[in-house]
C-alpha cells in the first residue's frame, strides 16, 4: 500500500513539473512581445507639413484724373469697360479677364464711397484700402488690384484708353496673374463738378491654388492626440508588468497579451496616420508651388 502511495505521489509531481516547464514555455514568446513597441515615428512628431502663408499682394498706381471743361457728352457702362479692358488683353497675348460679381460688389461699393465722402485715393478716409474692400464682401484672394479714374470720358474705349496711356495702369490691366475683374462706373458730383468716376477691380481667387483638405488636417491633429494618449498607457503597463510578481502565471501572461494588443493597435494607428500625413504633405506640396507662381 506504501509503495502504491509513493508511485501515485511520484507520478504527480512528474506531471506538475512537466506541467510548469510546458507553461514557462508559453510564456516565453509573449514576454519577447515587451521589446517590440515601436517608439513614435520621427514624421508624427511634426504631424503635418504647413502650407505657406499668402503674402498678400495689391496693385494700385495713382489714380487717373482727366478732367476737361467741356460739358459731359459721353457715356461709360461696365460691360464696355470691361470689354475694352479684355481687347487690350487679348492684343498683348494675355487671356481675358473674368467677371467676378464680388468684385463688381467691391468696385460699386467703392466708388460710392468716394462720391459719398469725397475724396479720389486708393485709401479711404477710414484707412480702407482695396484689400479690405475684397474681404468685406467676401472674396478671398491671392492679388488684389485697382485701378481709379476721374474725368469727363467719351466712352468706355476712352477711359481703358486713358488707362493704358498711363504706365502703372497699364500694368495694372495688362497684368498677367489676374484672373478676374469687376467695374463700377458712375456719373455724379465731385467738389462741386459734374464728372464721372471709374473703378477696375482686379483680383485673383484664394480658389486658383488647389486647396488642402481641412477634414484630412483634423484627422492628423485627432492622430496626433490619441497617439500621445496610447504611448503614455503603454509605457505605464510596461512599467507595470516590468514591476509584476510572479511572472510565471497566468495572470502575468494575460497582462502581456493585453500589452502586445495595444502595442499592435498603436502601431496600425502609427501606420494609418503616416499614409494620412503623406496625403497631406502631397496637397500642401501642390498649394505652395502654385502659390510661388502668383509670389514670385
């Protein structure tokens, strides 16, 4: 009966040491997995690669006074003007110069503006300029310009003519980076004269370099703080499974597959935000060399 007990005890701690030694072999692999956290990539430090700022460009040469003692006899419209103002594109080469209804907004609101306080400057007596013109009624832009004229004018080809005779007006209308116009004209009294004002508002669109996308921007600045958040969890559960006693159970091998779940998950997040980061730098990329065409 003894020897029974003792066979039956012997093969009971042959099985419990085959039995630790098959465990600490499944441990093995799993604690490899605390050496493989891969550290935040270098590129997701710097999350997104800015687009250039505008530098904002406006064009004003000084205004154009042609005022005679004849009576009024001729008569301006915005259509001609704008007309007249493509045909002298259209002869040096240049393409013509498109109607922008927020610009016929800035021109008409400027040139009541100047019957209304009486004055003849790009600068109003307030301090606005045309810049700030374009941004009151809404039109984003990468160059602004403008052109101002007084006088008793025959017509439209009269006036662009009087333009173009007058050198930094000239280049204002035969500028080749404008993409588009808006013109006011109007016949009122100036300083006790009956004359006739006229406004070119030139102007190129925010619109005419390709954007970045603002969702995608957000998507990088959401990356950017959930991976912060994950790299501080697992540096505190490395800390802590590097704490943790015994480490030959099963509670311990639990704790570092949970560990290697987050690190495999902060790794596919690493992996997703730099495909996101390099779509973004390939749109910034593309804003700031079509930019350099209009900020030589």
């Amino acid at each position: 009966m003894f020897k029974k007990i003792l066979l039956i005890s012997f093969f009971l701690v042959i099985v419990l040491v085959a039995a630790y030694f098959s465990f600490k072999k499944d441990l093995a692999p799993l604690k490899q997995g605390l050496v493989n956290f891969i550290a935040t990539d270098s590129s997701i430090g710097s999350i997104k690669h800015d687009t250039e700022s505008v530098k904002e460009q406006v064009f004003t040469p000084g205004p154009l006074k042609k005022v005679t003692s004849k009576e009024i006899t001729g008569t301006l419209t915005v259509s001609g003007v704008i007309n007249e103002t493509n045909k002298q594109r259209l002869a040096g080469g240049l393409k013509t110069l498109k109607e922008s209804s927020l610009l016929q907004k800035a021109a008409a609101g400027k040139i009541d503006d100047m019957f209304s306080k009486q004055y003849f400057e790009h600068i109003s007596p307030t301090g606005s300029g045309p810049s700030d013109l374009a941004k009151k009624v809404g039109y984003d832009f990468i160059i602004i310009g403008e052109n101002l004229a007084l006088g008793n004018f025959k017509d439209d080809a009269d006036l662009v003519n009087a333009w173009m005779a007058s050198p930094g007006h000239r280049e204002n209308i035969m500028r080749q980076t404008y993409q588009e116009i808006g013109v006011a004209v109007k016949q009122g009294t100036f300083k006790g004269e009956k004359v006739w004002l006229a406004v070119q508002e030139f102007g190129t669109p925010s619109a005419a370099c390709p954007a970045t996308d603002q969702v995608l921007l957000k998507q990088l600045d959401t990356d950017k703080i959930e991976l912060a958040k994950q790299e501080t969890i697992i540096n505190q559960k490395k800390i802590d499974l590097e704490a943790y006693q015994p480490k030959d159970n099963q509670i311990y091998a639990n704790l570092v597959r949970e560990y290697n779940n987050l690190i495999q998950q902060y790794n596919d997040l690493v992996l997703q935000a730099k495909i996101r980061i390099e779509d973004y730098n390939s749109q910034a990329d593309a804003y700031n060399t079509c930019l350099k065409t209009f900020n030589p």
